[in-house]
C-alpha cells in the first residue's frame, strides 16, 4: 500500500472551501476532514448552484459551515482572515445559463472573483490560493490532446467570465503575491454531483434517467471527451496546494482515457445493468456553443504536480451509480 503523500501536510491548517457544499467541494471537505483541517465551508445554498447540506452530512459536527454569497465581498473580508488554505471553487457552472443571463455570470465568474482576491490580499496576503478553472478556455481545440500552450478561445459567456476569473488570479499572483494555482478541470463526475438536471454535467441528467428507468439522450453522439473522477480531481487539488512550484501557473487536469459520448452511454448502460438512450442532433442553441472533440493533455500536472488520474472509467461510473442509487432521495 503506498504512503498517503498527504499524511501530515494538511494536519491542523486552517483551510476555506468557497463552493464547499456543492459537489468537488463537499468531496474536498471529506477529504480534509480526514487529514485533520480545520475546515470553513462557504456556500450560498442558491438551488440552481449545486449546494447540498446532505453531501457533507458525514461531517456536519467536525466543519464550520457559513452560508454566504461570494458576490458579498462583506462577509468574504471577515471569512478570508486567518485561513492559510483558499480552495476557490464557487461558480456559476451552466453554459447554457450564461447565455440566457450573461450579468449573473459575470457577477459570479468574474467580479465575485476580483472581490475574492481584493479581500485576500487586503485582510490575507500570504494565504495560498487554488482556483478551480475549466477547460472552457481552450473553445473549439486546433489540435488534440489540448496542452495549455494552445490558443485561448471561449465560446460561450461562461467561458469569457472563467477567462477574465483565472486572468485575476494569476494577475493577483504575479503582482500582488497572492500564491495561487489555477487548475483546469475537464468533465468531473462522481458522487454529490448534481443530477437533478444538466447544470453542472449531462452526466449527471443521465443518471438521473437511468435511475428512473427512462430513456436519455445523447447529443451529438461522436464526439470525444475525457473525464476525471472526483476522487482523482481532490487529489490535484491537494497537491496544488502544497506545490510551490504551481504557483502562479494553469494546469490541466484530464482522464485515464478517451471515449466518444456514444461509448460513454454504452459504458454507463453497461455498469448500470440496463437503460435506454437515443442519439439525436444537438439542438441549435446548443449546437452554436458546442466545442466539438476535447481532450487534455494532463503531462504538465503529471510534470509539476506528480499528479496522474487513477480512477477508470468504468469503475467511476459505477461508483457513481452505487452512490446515487443508495442516495437518490437527497439529489432528485
């Protein structure tokens, strides 16, 4: 069995999740809770975001939770001081969302994210920092796997806002010193995640039908994605925090491999013992923000990070499926 690299790298640090009720964040906070940080969770609890007092149900007694919105820069000067840990997960997720309300997105990806940084280095200058990015970036890839040398372009507001957030703390980072690391995270699934509908992932809006026992669909159908299993994205997050070496850098995070979307339902019917799906065209306003194939290359976080994804697919999946099945009471 190997040594757990994060033993004692974590034991007694005062450490500030924003997001922390929602789905990587509640997986982060288990996961600190077990290392033995003093752990703050910041969430908002607004219901289209993700936020569920369940998914830390374990640990409710060994966390301080604070319900506040990271647009109320009021309440972040107060929460900010005396953590030596940011864990900067808090957004707004749906791309379809940021379309229909652009000034929600920008209030919440982009000048919540300045107001953060202000409060930081202001009222915590030498707190360590790791925001949590998005492959979004990258838009429509010119080539595949995806380094972080290719071309920024977003496609959608969403992407713009995460840009401009990401932009802030490297900026912040180079100028004001305030030690962060931004991850680029592509495809997280696992248990918490949000299923009730498609804004966080359409995996999860798949589950959801296939615990129900109706059919779900399947856009597009050919293009090829990668997907990082929560427990693997936890770990780049902990080891981006202890890193010196990520700071002021943006790494991709990525998977143990490739599938098409139509692999990936045959793959999810297959753990899950049945379920029907249907492969359709992308409806139009999809299909305008659609970034086609994607995958990460993920050697600069294997490079710096000694970071590499170890969870399968399949196993991933089934996992996930366990958890929901066991929960669905809570997420439905």
């Amino acid at each position: 069995m190997q040594p757990d690299p994060f033993a004692t790298e974590f034991e007694g640090k005062r450490v500030l999740v924003t997001g922390g009720l929602g789905f990587i964040g509640s997986n982060l906070a288990l996961r600190l809770v077990d290392l033995g940080a003093h752990v703050v969770l910041v969430d908002s609890l607004i219901p289209e975001y993700g936020g569920n007092l369940f998914n830390v149900a374990g640990i409710l007694d060994k966390v301080t939770i604070n319900i506040s919105d990271v647009r109320d820069p009021h309440s972040f000067r107060y929460l900010v001081r005396g953590q030596e840990i940011l864990f900067n997960l808090a957004g707004q997720t749906s791309h379809m969302d940021s379309m229909a309300d652009p000034f929600t997105d920008l209030e919440i990806n982009c000048r919540a994210q300045l107001a953060i940084l202000e409060s930081c280095r202001q009222f915590n200058p030498s707190i360590r920092v790791i925001f949590a990015s998005t492959r979004q970036l990258y838009g429509r890839p010119d080539y595949l796997p995806v380094d972080e040398k290719h071309p920024l372009r977003p496609v959608d507001v969403n992407g713009i806002n995460k840009l401009a957030g990401e932009w802030y703390h490297l900026l912040y980072s180079t100028v004001h010193g305030v030690r962060s690391t931004n991850l680029r995270l592509t495809n997280t699934y696992g248990p918490r995640m949000r299923i009730k509908d498609a804004r966080q992932t359409f995996v999860g809006i798949w589950i959801r039908r296939i615990l129900e026992g109706l059919p779900f669909e399947v856009w597009g159908g050919d293009q090829l994605r990668d997907f990082t299993y929560v427990d693997d994205c936890v770990d780049a997050l902990l080891r981006a925090a202890i890193t010196d070496e990520a700071i002021g850098m943006a790494i991709n995070l990525g998977g143990d491999g490739v599938v098409s979307l139509r692999e990936l339902a045959e793959t999810l019917t297959g753990v899950a013992g049945g379920g029907e799906y249907t492969v359709r065209e992308f409806p139009s306003d999809y299909k305008a923000i659609d970034i086609g194939d994607y995958h990460s290359d993920w050697s600069l976080a294997r490079r710096v990070l000694g970071w590499e994804p170890r969870m399968a697919l399949r196993d991933g999946l089934r996992a996930t499926l366990e958890y929901f099945r066991d929960n669905r009471q809570h997420y439905l």
